[in-house]
C-alpha cells in the first residue's frame, strides 16, 4: 500500500516536549516504578468543590447541548468583569472568545493575525508551542534572545536588537513557562511603547496572572496607551482554579479580530464544552479563596525548591516571581560523566535522571535553551524532597 503524503504544514511538526516527557513518565508510574513526576504544568489540587457542584448542576439542568461558537452570553460577561477587577480593562462581550483551552486561544489568535512571511518576535526560552504555532499559520519566527544580566525578563531592547522590517507582531509570556520571569511595570511600559512605535500587534499569555509571589505586580501589556486595541490578551481557568482537564481558555481584544478567530473556531471544534462553561463561570464569579491557598502553598514549594537547587554544586537558578516552574541552567556540568554517560545538555542530564535516580525533569531544548532544564513544584513538598534527594544524590557521584 501506498504510504500517504503528509501536507508540508504538519510534516516536520514536532509533538510538544513537555507532553511527550510526561506521557512516558505517567507510563513509567503505571508499570509500578516510583518516579517522581517534576514535568507536569498543572497544579496537583483537586478542581475546587463549587465548580465541581456547578458543572453537576448544569447538567442536572439539562445545559448539555451546543451553546454559541464563542462561547455562553452568561461566562463571557464574567470574564469582562474578572478582566476589569483584575486588570481594570472594560471589554465588551463582542470583544471576548471562549475556546478548547488557553492553548485553542493562542491557536486562533496565530492563524487570524499571521499572514505567510509575517516575522514574528518570540522571546527565548519559550513556551515549547509558541513557534510551532507561529510556523502554521504560516509565519517566521523572530528569536529574541534575553541578555542574561536581565535574569529572563524581557526589555525592549532585547527587542530592538532582531526587529527586521519584516517584524509583525511579538509574543508576551508574563509570568513565563518556563521561567517563572515576571515583566515590571517599567519594563513593560517600554515594550509597549516600542510595539506602538513599530505599529506591531500583541498576544499577551497571561494564563499565569494569577500566581505571582512576594507581593508583586504583574502587569498586562493591554493596560498601556496605544495597547488595548493592537493586543490580544489570552487567559483561561485551567492554572489558578486547578481546571486543567476542564479545556476553558478564552481571547480578548479587539472586535474585529475576535470575530477572525471566532469564524475560525467555527469550522474546526464549534463551541467549548457547555458544561465546563457553566464550571468555568463558577470559578470566575464564586469564591476566591481556593486560589489564594494554592497560591501560599505553590510560594512554599518555590521557596523549599530554590533553596535546595542553589545548595547542588553545578545548578543554578534565578528566584521565579510567577508560574510554578523553576528554570535552572547546568552549564557547569557540561563534560562531566554519570555513570559511564557524558553530559552534554539537559537532555542527557534529563535522561540519566530519569533512568538512573527515577525523578522527570524537562530539558529546555524545547524552549530554545539546550543548558538548562524545567523543573515544576506543582507537586507536594514531601515529593519535591524525595525527587530533589534522587538528584543532588545522582550528581555527587
């Protein structure tokens, strides 16, 4: 039989990373092996009980069937009041979309602004989706390699050092996956007025907004002059309400190209799921508190994690301000040798980790940054210890 020709789009398309490493860790565990699981990018808490109660009861109430492509009239109008509560942007229903997932989001707003050849600034490291995306909708990827004395928080000029005449648009992570970097408000003021000077568009990923530490703000970019109207602000409940599982993301910004995106998702999945709708509109509209305690609980482990990483001979790692990922470089260790392997990058250190001491960690190749690695403390303090024992053990030999 004739092998089917795959289309260029999807031919040299890479799997996510970070799926990829969690699905074979989460297979390693069902064989019986305790591996201690540092991959995942969700939180380990259970959805909170009045969403769960409320999407019962959306079903109870027979909310089963199709709703609009965008989304229900009832969750959109929660979601213009938490962006107003949260980062005082007044967005009009016709202004907001609801998809499968923040990731579905990002997807439409990628396809709806980039044209073919459209040079698109993509700071580094990245979230493993962002230049796959950008590729598929036709785009080129534009690195924006950070200076490292800014500690992986983005400056206009790291920006202004690759704009080409070529440059269209610029992708924002604050708080970053996979860094925990938050933007300041200085900063983010100057990057603003640089995408107004430059007449780029914005996809501002703040699906992190939520878990920030220490006291400190995290901006949007859509907050400054010239910027509601040229960003699309992409959030979602999957990692403050710890609804991962739950696929709710959602797009605001202007409504012309709201309208794109809504078109497009129109012709591929249609409407978000009706009952994670009504679960999502609990978690907006209900009670606070539950992200306030994960919040207190993640800071713990950041804290716990930090210390112990700065304390290994051969790690490094800035303190993260947002997100629940520590980003530590093991440029150090480059040459060394576990147990007859030659270290070259955290992908070898990653594999004898994995294989030699039963702890999983993401190699930050996927993020454009092949020394270091990503580690989540979105796991319990009892098995951040046990994972980082098999580690600091594992590199004193």
């Amino acid at each position: 039989m004739t092998k089917l020709a795959l289309a260029e789009r999807v031919a040299a398309l890479a799997p996510s990373p970070t799926m990829a490493l969690d699905a074979k860790t989460k297979a390693l565990i069902s064989q019986g092996l305790d591996v201690v699981n540092l991959t995942a990018g969700e939180p380990d808490f259970d959805t909170p009980a009045h969403i769960r109660q409320a999407a019962q009861e959306a079903m109870n109430r027979g909310e089963t069937r199709y709703t609009p492509v965008g989304g229900t009239p009832r969750l959109k109008a929660a979601i213009c009041d938490r962006m107003r509560a949260e980062i005082g942007i007044e967005y009009r229903p016709e202004e907001v979309l609801v998809s499968v997932g923040a990731k579905h989001s990002l997807f439409n707003a990628m396809m709806a602004l980039i044209s073919p050849g459209d040079g698109v600034l993509l700071p580094v490291p990245y979230w493993v989706t962002y230049p796959e995306q950008i590729r598929l909708a036709g785009g080129t990827v534009q690195f924006v390699p950070i200076a490292p004395e800014h500690q992986n928080v983005l400056t206009a000029d790291d920006i202004r050092r690759v704009l080409t005449p070529e440059t269209r648009g610029l992708i924002v992570n604050s708080p970053s996956n996979p860094s925990g970097a938050v933007i300041g408000r200085a900063q983010l003021q100057e990057i603003a007025a640089l995408a107004v000077e430059r007449d780029l568009w914005v996809i501002s990923d703040e699906i992190y907004a939520r878990l920030v530490y220490d006291g400190i703000d995290a901006p949007s970019i859509a907050q400054f002059e010239g910027m509601r109207d040229r960003t699309i602000v992409v959030n979602g409940v999957s990692k403050a309400y710890a609804m991962t599982g739950w696929r709710i993301g959602y797009a605001l910004g202007p409504q012309h190209v709201i309208q794109a995106m809504a078109n497009l998702q129109s012709q591929s999945t249609s409407n978000p799921t009706s009952v994670a709708q009504a679960a999502a509109e609990a978690a907006l509209t209900g009670p606070q508190e539950p992200v306030d305690e994960m919040r207190r609980e993640f800071d713990r482990r950041r804290r716990y994690a930090v210390s112990r990483i700065q304390s290994i001979p051969g790690l490094e790692v800035h303190e993260p301000k947002g997100a629940f990922y520590l980003w530590v470089s093991m440029a150090a260790l480059v040459g060394r040798t576990l147990r007859g392997r030659t270290i070259r990058n955290a992908d070898d250190l990653a594999l004898a980790w994995l294989e030699e001491a039963n702890v999983s960690v993401v190699p930050g190749s996927g993020f454009g940054v092949p020394d270091h690695f990503r580690m989540s403390y979105a796991t319990s303090l009892e098995r951040l210890e046990v994972g980082l024992d098999r580690m600091e053990a594992l590199l004193g030999e």
